[in-house]
C-alpha cells in the first residue's frame, strides 16, 4: 500500500472565504416579498464554498460567514440566530453536487416540498413548491450529462458544470427558507403566489453569479498550487482506495 497524503485546501483559504461571505452580507440584493428582508451578495458565495472546498469544509465556512454576517448585519436576520444553518445546508449541497452525488440534494428537495404540502397554508399556495424546478433540472442536467463538466478543459462546460452544482445549493436555500418562513410567518397564499415570476429569476440570476464568480478561481486556485473543487474529491477517492 502506497502512502499517499490527503490532499486538503488550508484552514486559511477556508477562513477568508467565511469572511467574504461575512462581508457580503452587508450588499443587499434583492428584496424578499412581504418580509422587508433582502437576499444578500452572500447568498452567491455560499454555494461556492462547497464547490471549492467540498460539503464539509464548505459548509463550515458557509456556516461560519454566515453567522459573522448576522453579527455585523442584524437587519438581515429574518429566521433568528439559527438563520446560519441555511447557508451551511446550501454548500453541503452544492459540495455533494460537486462530489457527482447528486441525489442527495435532489432528495432534500423533494422532501422538502412534500414537507410543504403538509401544513394547510403550504396547501393553498400549493404552488410554491414549483420554484424548485429550477433547482431539480439543473441537477438532472448535472446528473445525466454534466458528470465530467467541472473538470473538463472546456471552459463553457465547467462554466455550466459549475452553475449546476450552484443552482443545487440555492435552492435547497430556497427550499429551507420558504418553509421556515411558511411556519413563522404564515404568509398568506397571495404573498407566495406573487413571487412565483420573480423567484426563479432570482435563483437563476443567483446561480450564474456563483459561476461567474467561481468557475475562474477553480481553474486559477490550482495554478498558485491551492488545491480546491474536483482536485479535492478525485484525491481523496484515490486515498481512500489505496487504503481498502
């Protein structure tokens, strides 16, 4: 058996990515219908995390930066001091997605819309769960026909490989949101119903962000010998293998 290390990004990149996120969280973006609140800058870089530094280490600083944000940007808080755990399931997300394991965003979407359908005000704007559609396709896509796009030579292929994955974590963000807000703030069904031409377009225009933002640091970060995305997770399989 070979001894091979374990290739792993530094603490550090993890650390500045979380105070990235910290930051952006003070640059409002678009508003949350019926809330006052708005979706933040941030909201693009959570799923980055996960891409780059995979589900765990992802999460952490999503979750981490998330946090601080709330600290330094208390009008931002809409779910209260656990509104951090949002962002945390977002990279995991986008991370697995990453990881080819797409099933297990696509599952927590699909549970999290039948969730839905089990409070009677989740019922009446029994619509709401078709926004996650945006989510559902860009997975299938990733799934069926984008398996090798983050690591392919093709930038407009690892462009799309990466806004996949991306859309994965936002709208399970998305997904989580919606229902918390749907317990704590029963939103009549007229509110849910008015954000169904916009939000799409929101997770969209989120996603391609995360793409814009992050398919050139995944083909740059490698170069200044930064191991992240693919590298990571194909190092690791190799790991793991030479143990068994």
């Amino acid at each position: 058996m070979k001894n091979k290390k374990r290739v792993t990004t530094h603490p550090a990149i993890i650390a500045v990515w979380a105070a990235l996120i910290a930051v952006a969280t003070l640059l409002p973006a678009f508003p949350i219908i019926g809330t006052g609140a708005t979706l933040n800058i941030g909201a693009s870089l959570v799923p980055i995390a996960g891409i780059l530094f995979g589900p765990w280490a992802g999460a952490i600083a999503a979750g981490i930066g998330s946090f601080i944000g709330q600290l330094i940007a208390p009008h931002t808080v809409l779910f209260g001091p656990l509104q951090f755990l949002i962002s945390v399931f977002g990279a995991a997300a986008a991370g697995l997605a990453m990881q080819r394991k797409w099933h297990w965003p696509l599952l927590l979407i699909l549970v999290l819309g039948v969730v839905w359908y089990l409070f009677p005000l989740g019922r009446q704007a029994w619509a709401t769960p078709l926004l996650y559609l945006v989510g559902i396709i860009a997975i299938t896509i990733g799934w069926v026909w984008g398996k090798d796009w983050l690591t392919s030579s093709n930038r407009a292929k690892m462009f799309a490989g990466f806004f996949c994955a991306s859309a994965a974590g936002i709208v399970v963000t998305q997904a989580i949101g919606n229902l918390w807000a749907l317990v704590m703030f029963a939103l009549p069904p007229a509110i849910w119903f008015s954000v169904l031409a916009i939000a799409p377009i929101e997770r969209i225009l989120f996603s391609l962000a995360a793409a814009v933002v992050g398919t050139p640091l995944l083909i740059g970060l490698p170069k200044i010998s930064i191991p992240v995305g693919p590298m990571i997770y194909e190092e690791e399989e190799e790991f793991e293998d030479e143990e068994d």
